[in-house]
C-alpha cells in the first residue's frame, strides 16, 4: 500500500512539473499584452532559463523527498506500529494468563484455608470431648475414692466406738462390780468379754 502511495506521489509531482513548464511560457506570453517586443529573444533565453531553474528546483525537491525517504519512513513507522500493536496483545494476553494464574492461586488457597480451618474446628472438637471424657473419668474416680475413704472413716469411726464402748463398760462393769465380784469372776468376765469384742 505504502508502494502504491509513493507511486501516485510522483505522478503527481511528475504531472505538476509537466503543468508548470507549459503554463509558465503560456503566462509570460500572456503577460506579454500583445505586444510584441524588440528583443524576443532575450526573453527566450530568460524563459530558457526560468525552467531550467524550474527544472532544478523539482528536480531538488524529489531529491529531497527520496533523500528524506518519506516512503521508507512512513513503512516503518507502520511497521513499528504494527509490532507494537502485536507487543501490545502479547503483553496483554499475558498479562490475562497471569491473573488468572493468580486468580486460581487464590481460590486453592482459600481452599486449603477453609480446609485448614474445617480441621481445626474438628481437632478442637475432639479435644475439648477427649478432655470432658477425662474430667468425668477422673471425677468419677474421685468420687468412688472419697467414697471409699469415707467407707474406710465410718469402720475406723466404728472400730473406735466400740474399743471406746468396750472400755467404758470394762472399767463401768469393774467399778460396780469390783465391789460384788471377786478377783476370778473378774478375770473370767473381762476374758468372755474380749472374746465377744474379737468377735465383731
């Protein structure tokens, strides 16, 4: 396309310089009036000379123009445009693949998180049931060791009253009988009495 443009351009200057040549002479003659002047052709040699300028300066300017390479830089300014277009897509696909790696980054770590907390909140659960299980196993254990211990106070507090009764009913039995009874009754009843002392 860039070709096809260039071409035209210098269709165009070519065509301009061709209506230029001829309508410079056609002027300078118009401009004459009709007159005709004694030194034609001292006009022809100015007229001669006016289009080699002419010439030249056309000549110059497509110099200028391919010299300026407007075709080769117009090219790669369309080229630069188009690669960085492509760049452009590129880093914008990229850019898109990366979020949503990121993106599914992000959703497996809530995931694992939700997860993890699930976990959590279940390992707690069966924690705190694991250390209830204990206090009621220890509690029970206590109670059945207070009450042992109690069992084990109330035949000690049994075993006490009856030594304690066992005495005062000796030592009341001798006083009242110490008086009535005689030295062998006393041993025999004190002797028939530890044995039923024994006995329970």
């Amino acid at each position: 396309m860039l070709i096809q443009n260039d071409r035209r351009m210098q269709r165009i200057l070519s065509g301009l310089a061709v209506v230029v040549a001829i309508l410079v002479p056609v002027l300078a003659i118009a401009s004459g009036g009709g007159e005709h002047h004694a030194d034609s052709g001292a006009q022809l040699k100015d007229f001669g000379w006016r289009v080699v300028d002419f010439a030249l300066l056309v000549g110059i300017m497509v110099w200028a123009l391919k010299k300026a390479n407007v075709k080769g830089s117009l090219a790669e300014r369309q080229q630069q445009i188009e690669k960085n277009l492509r760049e452009a897509a590129e880093a914008r696909e990229a850019a898109e693949a990366k979020l949503k790696e990121y993106t599914d980054k992000l959703e497996k770590a809530n995931q694992e998180i939700d997860a993890l907390r699930a976990a959590m909140l279940k390992e707690a659960e069966s924690e705190k049931q694991r250390i209830v299980a204990e206090a009621q196993a220890a509690a029970a254990k206590v109670a059945v060791q207070a009450a042992q211990a109690a069992d084990q106070e109330v035949l000690k507090a049994r075993t006490e009253l009856r030594v304690e009764a066992a005495r005062l009913a000796v030592e009341l039995a001798g006083g009242k009988l110490g008086a009535a009874v005689q030295k062998a009754d006393h041993d025999r009843f004190v002797q028939d009495y530890l044995g039923k002392v024994v006995q329970l």
